[in-house]
C-alpha cells in the first residue's frame, strides 16, 4: 500500500487525503515492532508530503519525521533524513520549519553511524542551497 500511496492520495484528493488518510497513515510510525514499515513510510513520504501540501506536512509530517530522528533503528533514521533532505530539495517547508528540522537533526552529526553523519550533512547542504547565502 505505501508503494503506491501516491496514486491513491490524488484518486481520494487533497481534502480526503489530509482529513482521513493523512492520520491513518501517521500510525504506521506506532507500529515499533516493525522498523521496515516505518522505514518504507519514509522512502513514501516526500510524495505525499508534496500532494498535502505545506500546512499539513508541518503541522503532521514534520512532527513525525523530528520524532524518527531518535528512533531505535538506524535505518529508520536515515530514511527520515532522506526525505528531510528530499523535502527541503523541493522547496516544501517555509524558513521557520526548515530551521526547526535542522536543529533536531544536528545532534546527528555526533552519532557514530556515517550513513546518519551523511544524511544530517545531506539535509544541511540541501537546507543551505534553499536558504541561500544571506539565510544559511
């Protein structure tokens, strides 16, 4: 179902989406037993996350993936940073979401796992191209 999740946010529409599938879909991440479904939650999300649109994606999705940051399983993790990264390439998070996303990553970059130094730095370089100069 997540592979194509895409495909059924435009058949149901933006309001649908946000109102019933948006928080269905948040309760996967509660699911701890199961790393792989919170993991292929975020390798989903960036499509989703452009669909809903910017209200909905920082006020539920933002909140979700901060809270993946300190998720048992690193995979999970990095998949969160990945799409922090996709998401900030895209131009979908205002200044303010950004800036609160780059915060809690940046512990990351202590963590001694360099896929997740990686990811944290692939977020950042991403983050710093859409600010720009003058912000970043």
């Amino acid at each position: 179902l997540l592979s194509d999740i895409l495909r059924l946010c435009e058949l149901l529409g933006r309001e649908t989406t946000n109102s019933n599938l948006l928080p269905l879909l948040i309760t996967v991440l509660n699911d701890r037993s199961d790393w792989e479904l919170r993991l292929a939650f975020f390798q989903n999300l960036v499509g989703v996350a452009a669909f809903v649109g910017r209200e909905a994606l920082e006020l539920f999705i933002l909140p979700c993936v901060s809270q993946a940051l300190s998720d048992v399983h690193e995979l999970v993790v990095e998949g969160a940073l990945r799409s922090l990264a996709d998401m900030t390439e895209m131009g979908l998070f205002s200044k303010e979401a950004s800036i609160q996303a780059a915060k809690a990553s940046l512990p990351l970059v202590l963590h001694p796992n360099s896929f997740l130094h990686l990811g944290v730095i692939s977020f950042q370089a991403a983050l710093a191209r859409q600010l720009g100069l003058a912000d970043s």
